[in-house]
C-alpha cells in the first residue's frame, strides 16, 4: 500500500497542478495557424456581421504591432490578402494583419451611417474594433502600435476608424478616400454623389469638428494621417484629397502650409504637415495623371515605413546629389555662436532637409535660427523650417545656434545632409 500510495502523490499533484481540460483547449484554440490566411470566429461585438481575417507570421514578435487592412468595395478580406503587399511585410517585419470583410451585397464599408460615425454607435467600426480587441487579447499585442490602412472604401473606412477611436489607432494610411463624415446620410444610403464628386468643401475646422465629435470630450494625443489620391480618380474625385488634408492638419493643430515638400518618385508630389521625417503628423502624396485604382506594389511599404513598423523602408529623404557645409565659431567665455552655411552641389534641388552633426563635449544649444535643433547636445539634427525647406542647385542656405561650453568652444567636424555626407569648407 504504502509503494502505490507513493506512486500516487506525484501523479495527482501534477493534476491538482494543471489547468482544466476545457481551459487548455481554449488557450491552445484561441491562437490561429502561422503564416495562413485564417478566418477568426465569435471575436467580440460584430453588429453587421463582418468576417475577420487574420494573418500572423511564422516571425511574429512578442507583443507585436497591428495593422488593419480594409479591403475596396466589391472586395473582401481574403482579396486584400492576396492583392497586397501587408503579409509579406508582416514575414519580414512581425507584425499582425487583420483583413475585415464585408458580407452585405455591395461589399462596400459603411462610412455613412449616423452609427458609424460615432465612438461605440454601431456597424461596421464596432466589428473592427472588436478584432482588434480579440488580436490584443490573444496575442498581447501593444496597444501603442495599431494601424489602419485600406484602399477606396476603405481608404474610407480609415478615415472613420481614426475619427471614432483615436485611442485605439496610432496612424493610418488612406489610399484614394475621402474625409470622416464625408460621405454621411441619413437616408440608409450607403453613397454620397457629393462627396464622390468633390463638391463638398468646408473650412478646416468645421472638418475636424467631424472628427471631434465623434469622440466628445476626447483630449488625447491623434492617429497621424498619411493620405494618397491621384489627379484623374473619376470616383472619389481629387478635390476630397485637398478637403482630408484640411481635416487631419487641423484635427492636429497645423496650418495648411507644408513643412516639407518633396517628390519621392516621378509624378509624385509629397507634402508633409507638422514635421519633415517619416513620421509627420500629416502626410499626403499626391500621383500626377493617377486614377482612382492607384495602389501599387510598394505603396504598402511606405505605409508601413510611415507606421515606423520597419527599418528598410524609403529613405526619409531624397539624397542629395552632393553637399557642402561651411561653419565659423564666435566663442566667449562660456558661450559661442556658430554660423552654418549648407550648399547644395548636386544638380537637382533638395526639397526638405535635416543636417546631422555632433556637438563637442560640454557644448549644449541653448537657441537657433533657420532650423529647429534637436536634441540640444551630442548627435543633433538640424531641420529646415517652412520658408527654407528647398535648396536649389548651387544655392545655400544659412542656419545657426548659440551654445554654451564648458572650454572647449570648438565647431563640430563633420556634418551630413538627409543622411549622406557632406564635404567641409
């Protein structure tokens, strides 16, 4: 007796020890298969039936970031798996994708409804929030780093997302939509002629009151917005491309003016708002002679690179075919003046620049002009301000900052422009 009973204790301390059955199956059903598009079922509240798809890559990360994907009008999850880019960028990256699907006959998002485009109103955000909430659930995803992105409706449909949850989404990309409450009825209708047509135009704050009200009383930091229209789109015509730019500059406090402006591939003009590098608040490429089916092959890497999600994307930007920076010191005591003189010798102009140096040990910037400096000591960078982003071929600009020192009032001895080098003197 006293042999079986101890062969007994450890086999029913391991049981006492392990989790139920039911529990078990439960951890190991609630994660999908790898590196497969799969359909998740009974993910949350899903008030007009929407499927979610889900993508998760063999090098998911711990706590990985996630990007929604929101497919076109008569398209649906699996075809915006298959037509983009996202997966592939998710094997290298390790990010999650969810692909939303719409299952009412016009395959169309709703981003007219009253419900949709309200915090928690119903619809279609309440579904697509509530995959969210599933991914986050599932596989501790951060919350700092979820994204929306889609094409057409749901270009659409990203607008909307970051109107109704600016909480939940970081940033979005909109590729050829139109702004929050653009295409709002009352009616049941699902479409809006005006709004497709480019005939409804406001005043930058009346749009982003759209914004604001569908969150009252929000007063937490926005999604930032990166838009993409061409010039020819004969359904959601060009003029809504201007009217998202007014919304999302102004949901963010920006004036319409661009802080950089650049052309990132031909026919391409990019306009960024708020800031220069990757991550402006706004950002908005507009494609000369484009139609309304603009996304290419590529486009979904800028998004992501626009996400911050990756570290191979395009450059911040264009390089300079060539560079020279001139500086002289005026030193005191414990202070100095530095002057900055950057040449353009490249032959083709340098639309939106950042200037790196290193300052010497103890040098700290106490102020500036001609560019914003930052941080104050160590590695800084230098960024253009609004009237002196663009450097013709063969034309400089002049930028300074005074600094104090704790001896040694040296100039730094070696600069570079958008990344590349630059030659001295």
């Amino acid at each position: 007796m006293r042999t079986l009973l101890a062969a007994l204790v450890p086999l029913l301390l391991a049981l006492l020890a392990a989790p139920p059955a039911a529990a078990r199956g439960t951890e190991a059903e609630a994660a999908a298969p790898t590196a497969a598009l799969t359909e998740i079922t009974g993910f949350g509240a899903n008030p007009s039936n929407l499927q979610m798809y889900l993508y998760v890559p063999d090098s998911v990360t711990a706590h990985p970031a996630v990007v929604v994907a929101v497919h076109y009008c008569t398209g649906s999850g699996p075809a915006m798996y298959s037509n983009t880019e996202y997966a592939s960028l998710a094997d290298r990256h390790g990010f999650i994708v969810v692909y939303p699907s719409v299952t009412r006959a016009s395959k169309c998002f709703d981003v007219a409804s009253p419900q949709a485009l309200r915090r928690d109103g119903g619809s279609d955000p309440v579904g697509i929030k509530s995959m969210v909430d599933w991914v986050v659930r599932t596989y501790d995803a951060d919350t700092r780093r979820i994204f929306a992105t889609g094409i057409s409706s749901g270009a659409m449909m990203t607008n909307v997302l970051l109107g109704d949850y600016p909480d939940v989404f970081a940033a979005g990309a909109a590729f050829s939509g139109v702004p929050f409450a653009c295409f709002a009825t009352t009616n049941g209708s699902e479409w809006n002629s005006d709004c497709a047509n480019g005939t409804v135009v406001r005043t930058p704050q009346a749009w982003g009151d759209l914004v604001r009200g569908a969150y009252p009383g929000y007063t937490g930091p926005r999604p930032r917005m990166q838009l993409w229209h061409g010039t020819e789109d004969d359904v959601l015509r060009y003029p809504n491309f201007g009217e998202e730019i007014k919304q999302w500059t102004d949901v963010h406090g920006l004036t319409q003016t661009p802080s950089a402006t650049d052309s990132p591939a031909a026919g391409w003009t990019r306009t960024r708002y708020g800031g220069t590098g990757d991550r402006a608040p706004v950002e908005a490429i507009s494609l000369q002679g484009v139609g309304h089916n603009l996304y290419a092959s590529g486009m979904g890497a800028r998004a992501i690179t626009f996400f911050g999600l990756d570290t191979e994307g395009p450059a911040p930007q264009p390089q300079p075919g060539g560079c020279r920076v001139t500086v002289t010191t005026n030193a005191w005591n414990t202070g100095l003046t530095a002057s900055v003189t950057i040449t353009n010798t490249g032959s083709t102009a340098i639309n939106g620049w950042k200037l790196g140096f290193t300052l010497p040990s103890g040098q700290t910037v106490t102020n500036g002009w001609g560019a914003g400096y930052a941080p104050t000591s160590g590695s800084v960078t230098a960024t253009n301000v609004s009237y002196n982003g663009t450097i013709a071929p063969n034309a400089s600009v002049s930028i300074g900052y005074q600094a104090t020192h704790t001896g040694n009032s040296a100039a730094p001895s070696a600069f570079t422009l958008n990344g590349a080098a630059c030659a001295s003197g």
